[in-house]
C-alpha cells in the first residue's frame, strides 16, 4: 500500500494518478487482501487520495459465535502532506489546521496502510452475522437453533396451545 509520490509532487495542482489496488495490508496484527482502486490529486498542499476498497473480515457469528467471514467496503478521502519539500529536500511543518493530517514520508512515500486500517475499523459491523438469516443458538440448550430443533419446538407447542385455549368455539 506504499506510493512513490515524488514524481507527482513536482507536477502542478490538478496534476492526477490513478492506480488499482490488490495488496495486503496489516489491521490488527493480521494481514488482510484489499482490493480496489485510488486517485490520488496534486493539491497545493500535497496529495488528495480518494481510495474505494474492499476486503474480507473475520470474527465470529453475533448469533451463534461460529467463525464468520463477512464483506468490509470502505471508501475515503484523505489529504496527505509531504515531510519534506521535493526540490529542496527541506523539511517541511504541516500546514496550519493539518496538524494531524496524513503525511508522506521523507522518501516521498505515501502509504494507504494506516488510513485503512482506521477506516476499516469503522466499518465492520458491530454485530457480525455468519449469514443473514443465522437462527442463533438454543436458549435452552446451547446448540443450533435450526429448523426442527427439538426445545424450539416444545416451547412453541406451549405457546400455541395456550393461544388455542383462548380462541373462541
Ligand atoms: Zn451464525
Ligand atoms: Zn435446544
């Protein structure tokens, strides 16, 4: 997820890149496979990434805490500002109220690593399903609560045949 930038630096604003994304990328310790596709724009400022990716988590069902695997798209746009000026070599200091702007390194190296990883953060789900439709686990007896399952059953037996007392004739 690492850019050389420096040959965009030295063009002017409004200067572009375009690049498809199919890389790994670290978030929490593990390696993720991203893919996707960034713009990157030459601003007065450095470089505006507009990146759009995609990639797959794994956790465990919310319902049945089976391992699940489930779908992360993510999609931001983030300024980046050089370390150091790419004519001169010069350090330079973030521009005022870009304090905790993204920065390219000194090599002129932008990486995507970092934004991804707290966007992706943002985007899993905060009750992951194994599938959408995941029955969950038997209140009564802690296994798969699928169709047919014999507690299920026997509690809906006594629901409907108090309903049935209720009904009239
Ligand atoms: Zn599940
Ligand atoms: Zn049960």
């Amino acid at each position: 997820m690492e850019f050389n930038v420096s040959s965009l630096l030295k063009e002017h604003t409004g200067a572009a890149r375009a690049y498809d994304i199919d890389d790994d990328v670290v978030i929490d310790g593990v390696l993720h496979h991203v893919t996707g596709s960034a713009r990157f724009d030459r601003t007065p400022d450095g470089v505006l990434v507009r990146a759009q990716l995609r990639g797959t988590a794994h956790g465990e069902c919310s319902r049945c805490l089976k391992p699940a695997a489930f779908a992360v798209d993510i999609a931001f746009e983030e300024q980046y500002i050089p370390t150091v000026d790419v004519h001169t070599g010069v350090h330079l200091a973030p521009p005022a109220g870009e304090d905790d702007a993204f920065r390219i390194d000194a090599r002129h190296i932008l990486d995507l690593q970092e934004a991804t990883r707290q966007y992706w953060a943002l985007a899993l789900p905060i009750a992951p399903l194994c599938r959408e439709d995941c029955p969950g686990l038997c209140p009564l007896c802690g296994d798969d609560l699928t169709p047919g399952h014999p507690c299920a059953g026997d509690q809906t037996d006594a629901r409907w045949s108090k309903l049935a007392d209720l009904r009239p004739g």
